[in-house]
C-alpha cells in the first residue's frame, strides 16, 4: 500500500480555491450586470435627447405634442412631468450674509486679563483710532486667560475683523461668562491675555 503523494492532494485544495474564486468572481460581475440593466431599464427608451425639427437638441418636455391620424404634429401638450422648483442662489463662502457694520456703529469693550499696567487702555486708544467707540476699559475678573474677542448676536463677522486688527486672537466667542447686561452697550469685547 502506498500513500498518496503530497501534490495531488495540494492540487485538489487548490483546484478548489480556483473554482470557488471563479464562482465569486462571476457572481460579482452577474451583480453589477443585474444593478447596470436595472438602472438602463428603468431609465428607458424615453430618457434619450431628441432633435427638433430645427435640429436643436431639446428636452422631451419642449417637444411632446400629440399626433393627429396623418402623423402631423397638431397641437403642443403641457408634460405630464412637473418641473423642478427654480434654484434659489445659495450664499457663497466667505461673504457674509449681511453686511458689516461701520466700526463707528460697534461698541467695544476692552479688558485686561494679563496683569500688565496700562495695557487696556493702550488698547482701547488703538482701537478709537480705528473709529471704534469704546463702551469701557477695565480689568478682566479672571486673569491669565488668552487673548479673546467675544461678541453679541449677530456680531460674528465684525469680530473677526475686529481680531485682525487686534492681532494675536487665540478665540474669537460669542459672549461666554460675560453677560448681556454686563456687556451693557458693547457689541463686542476684547479680553487681552497672555
């Protein structure tokens, strides 16, 4: 009795692999067959650009008509097919969706948070230079805290221009700790840190 070489039983294992490989293979490409001709089937003939008698290409709205017994053109139909609603214009990036107003309109609010004598009103000098009216100057309650600009409702956008004229902004908030009625006239509030 001799035993069955090696080879032959590696063959079969991997005769199988092949024909099992083989069979996902066409089962995938029968799948993607199947979604293609449901998608084209679903489409239908109808989904083609004709041509008008101009030769204009056109939509199948612009061209149905009915046909009277001849096979002439008789009289325009509405389509069946309601039309899209027309687009409306999104805002595009970067614009803001009103426009900002005069700096001599925002009230500002300077406080020191980092200890240095002197420095808020140094600010706030700066900042009426850049026809900014200033609401107050005073020490913050907390110190260390980074350089922060925060602002009122719909003072978003005027902040930012705001900390580019500041400069060296880590945050720029809507009012967070600091209250409305504490803000009192201010529509935004720098808070000078570290």
């Amino acid at each position: 009795m001799s035993a069955a070489p090696s080879y032959i039983v590696y063959g079969h294992r991997h005769a199988v692999r092949l024909v099992s490989r083989l069979v996902a293979i066409g089962l995938l490409l029968a799948a993607i067959a199947t979604v293609f001709f449901g998608i084209v089937w679903q489409r239908g003939p109808d989904t083609a650009t004709p041509v008008a008698s101009n030769g204009a290409r056109t939509t199948p709205a612009a061209v149905s008509v009915h046909h009277d017994r001849t096979g002439n053109a008789a009289v325009p139909v509405k389509p069946d097919v309601k039309a899209p609603p027309p687009a409306t214009k999104k805002p595009r990036k970067g614009v803001p969706a009103k426009p900002i107003p005069p700096n001599s309109k925002i009230p500002v609010m300077v406080l020191n948070s980092n200890g240095i004598s002197g420095l808020a009103h140094k600010m706030a000098a700066r900042l009426q230079g850049a026809a900014y009216p200033i609401a107050y100057v005073g020490n913050a309650d907390r110190r260390g805290l980074p350089t922060i600009i925060q602002y009122a409702k719909g003072y978003g956008p005027a902040a930012r221009k705001l900390a580019r004229i500041v400069g060296n902004v880590q945050f720029v908030t809507p009012l967070d700790g600091i209250t409305p009625s504490q803000a009192g006239k201010a529509k935004l509030i720098v808070i000078l840190g570290t």
